[in-house]
C-alpha cells in the first residue's frame, strides 16, 4: 500500500464529459451488435482490477482523525456501503472471489482502503427508494451506487462528489427500427425506473411518450424484451451494462440527450464525510487511479481508449 497525506489541490477540469460522449466513437451513438459490447471483451480484467485496489492510497492517521465519520468506519473495521451486485460496468458480483467489481465498486474498495488500509467492506444491496433511508437509520456508512445528485435527495442526506458524470439514453430491442431517437419516443411506451430522474427528462424531452414506471433497472430491461415497453430511458451508462449483459436481445440507439447527470456518493446530512470523501476523491483523480480504474472497468470492455475527465469534485449544481 502507498502511504500518503490527502492532497487538496483543486481539480481544474471540465465536467461536462460523459461516458456516451466517448461511447459513441465510430458508432454514432448505436451500440446495437456494431456497438462498443462486440468491439471488446465484456469481461473484466480482474488481475487489473484487484491490482488498482491494492496499490490504493492509505490515508494519515492524522487525517482519519480529523474526521468523526472516517474515525467511525475505522473503528467498525469496516466500510459498509450501499449499492448492488447486478450493475456489469458498474458493480457486479465476481463469483469466483465472492466480490462485487466494477467503476462503483472500485471506487468503495479504495475509499475503504483509504480509511483502513485494506478493502474491507460490507455491501448491502439498494433500490431506487430505499437508498437515503439506508443512509439515515445508519444501516450503511455510504451509497455508491450511479446515485445522481438532486436537490429533493439532497434535503435529507448529503453528496461528497461528484464522481462520475452521465447523460441519457434510449435502449430499444434488437430489430426494433422505429426508434432511433428521442423524438421518436411520441406516442410510444416508454419504461424507466420509478422515482429515477428517468422520469424527469421523458418529462421535459418526451413529454408524449407514455410512461412505464417499475422498480428497478432489471424490470424496466425485461420490459423492453418481452414487448410491454418499446423503450427504456436511463442513464447512459446503465444502457451500455444491459446492451453488454443482452447483447443480442436490445440495443442502445440514438445520441445522448440532456443534462449531465452528475453522480454521487451519498453520506449522512451534514456530516464531516463530505469534506473527507471529496478529498480521498481529489486524491484519486490526481494521482491517475480514477482514470486507471475507468479504463479498466469501463473502457476496455467497451471499446474505448481513453478516460474521460472526471467531474469537478465539489461542483454538485445544487
């Protein structure tokens, strides 16, 4: 393990670059069978993975003693996060080594190694409307779990971040021809996860299409194979997992469309965390290990050469 005191030199880079702007190179914005999951291997590197984790950075005892949260999870001796096993960019439960891998999980593994020098951490698994309340009855330390950044959540729990930066998508099945972008949404039956920002944009940018509401990510994917949806609309990087895990069945069509959805790491309100995590984040993205770690669990798998710049850590838009 490295051993090093956090740095808290300002990031200066732009944050309005996504996954889907570098997604789409040679593609045009379909991942359907020409798309990033046929260009390279969906399988994980794990050898990289585990050896991003290891060579962490392991924060000052000082500095874990600034911080009544930091000192708290090292005490327990572990980090307990929320977030999900089901998520293959993101985090996906490796079952040879009984761990989840992936950007998020890496992102857990190093902040806990970070706070104990090793990644010990405890997962438990999140839904759309159970994630704050984790959080607030302390059942989890932390949520990473592509958690975008919105005023309402942000009344009750507090964001370090953010980490990551998403646009939105429009994932169909394989022979459908009749969506190919968002303006085609009119009139269509369209699902995505309820109480998602998924709904706020088909609000604003296909306010004609009728919503399909359901609880997760894998029900609204199932919706579109078998019919009852002809869309599902969610964050990029969340369409590019299902077009990995069914490649063959749906595809991801169109070009990227609205805001940057900035993703989080969720911590209890008005904590001490905040400044923490967004200083171990700080840490990561100068010393190279947020691109390294990108490249692995992201790029390689999906055909991409070169890592995004990072969100400004701070810069929240709230």
């Amino acid at each position: 393990m490295r051993k090093s005191r956090i740095a808290t030199a300002t990031v200066a880079l732009l944050t309005a670059v996504t996954l889907a702007a570098c997604g789409n190179g040679g593609n045009g914005g379909d991942n359907g069978t020409d798309g990033p999951a046929s260009e390279a291997g969906s399988d994980l590197d794990l050898d990289a993975f585990n050896a991003i984790i290891e060579a962490g950075q392991v924060a000052d005892d000082e500095v874990i003693a600034a911080s009544e949260w930091a000192s708290a999870v090292k005490e327990a001796g572990v980090l307990r996060i929320g977030g999900t096993e089901t998520s293959a960019l993101f985090s996906m439960l490796n079952p040879i080594e009984s761990k989840v891998v992936g950007f998020d999980a890496g992102i857990g593994q190093l902040l806990a190694t970070y706070i104990l020098g090793e990644a010990n951490t405890e997962l438990t698994q999140v839904a759309v409307d159970t994630r704050e309340q984790l959080i607030q009855s302390g059942d989890v330390n932390t949520t990473i779990a592509t958690y975008s950044i919105t005023p309402a959540r942000a009344e009750v729990i507090s964001f370090a971040g953010p980490y990551y930066a998403d646009r939105f998508s429009i994932l169909v099945a394989e022979d459908n021809s009749d969506i190919t972008s968002v303006e085609d949404l009119a009139g269509k039956t369209v699902a995505t996860q309820a109480n998602s920002t998924g709904e706020t944009i088909l609000d604003e940018f296909a306010p004609e299409a009728e919503q399909l509401p359901l609880p997760d990510h894998a029900q609204a994917v199932e919706a579109v194979k078998n019919g009852n949806a002809d869309a599902y609309v969610i964050n990029h990087g969340l369409l590019l997992n299902a077009a990995l895990q069914e490649a063959g069945a749906v595809k991801v069509v169109g070009e990227p469309f609205g805001p940057a959805d900035l993703y989080g790491i969720g911590v209890p309100l008005d904590s001490d965390a905040v400044e923490f995590v967004n200083a171990f984040l700080n840490q990561i993205i100068d010393d190279g290990t947020w691109a390294e770690l990108w490249q692995v669990t992201i790029g390689d798998r999906t055909g991409v050469s070169e890592a995004p710049e990072p969100p400004v850590v701070g810069e929240t838009g709230l």
